[in-house]
C-alpha cells in the first residue's frame, strides 16, 4: 500500500544531467568539458512551456487588433521581444530551455539566440531536459550518520 505519510515528509529534487555541446565549445574556459548542465522541470515550469504557444498566438492576436500597419505590428513586436512567425514548439522549447538550464543559467534572449545559431544543441538540451522531466524526481536520502574510524 502507498505510504502517504512517508510519501509527503519525504524530500526530492530534480533530476540533473550533463549534455555534451562539442559546437559550443569556443564559449566555454580552455580545459573546460563542454557541457551543459540542465534539470528536469517541475509542474507549473512545464505548464508554463506548454502554454507558450497559447500565449504568443494570444500576443499576436493582440499586437494586430492594436496595430493599424504592418510596421506598427513588427515595431510593437519588437519591443515585447517577440516575432510573430516562431512556431509554437520552438516558443514551448525556449521556455523549457530557460526553466531547465542549470549551468549556464540563460534567459530567454539567450535561449532565443542559441537556437537560431546552434538548432541542433537547441534540441538536444530541450529534449534531454524533456526526459528528465518525464523520470521524474530523485528521492533525497538523509545522510547516513558518520561511522567512527580506527586509529
């Protein structure tokens, strides 16, 4: 049977894994691996990649009914930091990038930047993140208690 009460006074933490990027490596420290650390998501991270492409159409929609020309639109746009043609799996993805990247943190203009240049590492790095997410969390076990040592 399910323990419930051991279920909720137990302690976990995302599961965690380093993605070799060998086309970044020119941006990371001489001698350094180049490797991405990402985490898997947690619930309203992952609702909130989800929506991403509810949400951009709902901003477009809006940026056209404000705008009264094209220029208006592409300037209005602009300023909100978004364009009107990403496709709705690349917005859930740059979300998922910016929620599960441990090392290096990034932001979404970083998240955006590394997916026009580097599309394939985009993908690999959302799609690890997406599988760790899916085994969800690790369970953290307490320590165990010092044993004394032998003189």
């Amino acid at each position: 049977m399910f323990d419930l009460n051991r279920f909720e006074q137990a302690r976990f933490e995302s599961k965690k894994a380093r993605v070799a990027v060998e086309a970044l490596a020119f941006f990371f420290d001489e001698g350094e691996a180049p490797e991405w650390e990402v985490r898997g998501l947690t619930a309203s991270e992952l609702h909130t990649a989800l929506e991403a492409e509810k949400r951009q159409s709902s901003i477009d929609s809006i940026v056209k009914a404000i705008a009264t020309k094209a220029d208006q639109a592409n300037a209005i746009r602009q300023a909100l930091g978004i364009s009107g043609d990403t496709p709705g799996e690349i917005a859930k993805r740059l979300e998922i990038l910016v929620s599960g990247s441990v090392a290096p943190r990034v932001d979404l203009a970083a998240a955006v930047k590394l997916a026009e240049a580097f599309p394939i590492e985009f993908l690999m790095l959302t799609n690890k993140i997406s599988e760790l997410t899916g085994q969800g969390a690790d369970l953290v076990k307490p320590s165990a208690a010092s044993q004394k040592t032998q003189d």
